[in-house]
C-alpha cells in the first residue's frame, strides 16, 4: 500500500516537471515561429475558401520569416 502511494506520488511529480517545462516552450514556440490559424469568411477567397463553401481552411502561420522582412509578392500576411 505505502508503495504504490510513493509510485502515485512519483508520477504526479513528473507530471507537473514535465508540464512547467511543455507549456513555457509550446507558447514561446507559438509566439515566435509558427502558429495555426484558422481563416474563415469571405476576405481571402478565392485563394482560400475557394467556391463559396462554407468550410474554413486552416494555415501555418510564419513569424520567423517576418521578422527578418522576408515578405515577397504573392504572400498572404494577416494582421491582428
């Protein structure tokens, strides 16, 4: 009984260590190189969207590559 409360104990210990860790580098990853983003209604059809359906598409977002201004003709960029 009193080894299986230590083995509890234990795994609840490398639950949080691994949580503390994973959440800092998730939201640092999605704040400075890459998101999802989901791009509903008619704004960018036809390029997304395409035929007037009414399913959205779902992009990568690059952060990486605006930060070093490497922004061509053809792009599609989104602003908040």
């Amino acid at each position: 009984m009193a080894q299986a409360q230590g083995l509890g104990k234990r795994y609840i210990k490398a639950f949080f260590k691994g949580f503390f860790v994973a959440v800092p580098v998730t939201v640092t990853f999605l704040d400075r190189v890459a998101c999802v983003a989901r791009v509903e209604g008619a704004s960018m059809q036809p390029s997304l969207n395409p035929g007037r359906r009414q399913a959205s598409d779902v992009v990568l977002l690059n952060h990486w590559s605006i930060r070093n201004y490497d922004v061509q003709r053809g792009d599609i960029v989104s602003l908040v």
